[in-house]
C-alpha cells in the first residue's frame, strides 16, 4: 500500500512538470527566461527516466512508460 502512494506521487509530479513544461513550449510569447524554464523542466524529465533506469526500475510500474526520451 505504501508503495502504491509512492507510485502515485511520483506520477502526478511527472504530470505537473510535464503540463508546465508543454504549457511554455506552446506559449507563442516565449521569451528566453520561458524557453530556458521549459529547458529546465525536459532536463528535470529525462533525471526522473534515467535514474529509473540506472536503478532498474521498471518505468511501466511507475506509469512512466510515455517518457519518449530513450527506447525501452
């Protein structure tokens, strides 16, 4: 059970930085502090994936299996 909120927690904050970023990267008005935050929340992305990994973690238990970033 425990675990199970882990999971869940870690999904939604994958969501909120996923919606934040895609918000600023479809913002017609970026400007260079809006495209260096939406730089910030890919990099912050591709950490979550890759340490998954490096731990092997299986992203598909985490309901992170729509990162994009690298071939499962």
């Amino acid at each position: 059970m425990k675990q199970d909120r882990y999971r869940y927690y870690l999904r939604d904050l994958r969501d909120l930085i996923k919606e934040r970023q895609q918000v600023l990267e479809s913002r017609t008005d970026q400007d260079v502090f809006s495209k260096g935050i939406a730089c910030g929340y890919n990099e912050v992305l591709q950490l979550f994936e890759s340490q998954a990994l490096t731990y092997e973690i299986d992203l598909k238990a985490l309901d992170y299996d729509d990162f994009g970033f690298s071939p499962k």
